[in-house]
C-alpha cells in the first residue's frame, strides 16, 4: 500500500513539476516556490541527469518552464527528452515522491546518494 501512496505522489509532482527557478530556502534547505524540498543525486555528473526511469518515477526531476533562463547558481541542464531540468552549479535537482508536503525532507540521505542542499 505504502508503495502505491509513493507512486501516487510521484505521478501527481511529474504531472505538475514545471516551475520557476527555486525560490530559496525553507526550514534550512532549498525549496522550489511551493516550498517542496529539492535534491540532488550523487550518480549524477555535472551538467547532466542520470535519473531517468523508473529513478525519475521516485525522483521526479525540476522540470523548467518554457523559456526559463539560467540565474546566479542555478542552471538548466536539458534531459535527453529535450526537457530543461533546474540544476544548482550544474548538479541537477529532483522532487523525492515520498515527500508529501511543504517542509517533508523525507529523501535526504536515500541510498546514500541522494541529499537535501542546505
């Protein structure tokens, strides 16, 4: 059942997971404008995602919207779907599908690669 809630929440951020670049800090890490907390992946290489998959079903990446510019830190890496995913100095960033609301750090230290910026 827990799998299913997972899987559910990651369908709804990859449906929904166009935004403007991160609109900061919350509780100490940074969070995209609706204050879901984003992360990085230690496979990843600078400039490019290695998550794709069923690693992007758990993982959804930081999808930019149409037209959106690199600013300070933040870049944009393109996926191979041609998509732009934010990244911050070119570490792209991921939703984490088990994190259900604003303020959830729930994927910090997963498998030990994945981890929250503070």
């Amino acid at each position: 059942m827990k799998f299913l809630t997972i899987m559910a929440a990651a369908l709804a951020l990859s449906t929904s997971a166009v935004f403007a670049a991160p609109a900061g800090k919350a509780n100490g890490v940074l969070v995209d404008g609706k204050g879901m907390t984003l992360y990085t992946f230690d496979n990843d290489t600078s400039g490019t995602s290695n998550c794709y998959g069923g690693c992007a079903k758990s993982w959804p990446p930081f999808i930019a919207a149409s037209g959106a510019a690199a600013e300070g830190d933040f870049t944009l890496v393109e996926r191979k779907d041609g998509a732009m995913q934010w990244a911050v100095n070119g570490q792209p960033l991921y939703y984490w599908a088990g994190d259900r609301k604003p303020g959830d750090i729930n994927g910090d230290g997963v498998g030990g690669v994945r981890h929250v910026l503070k």
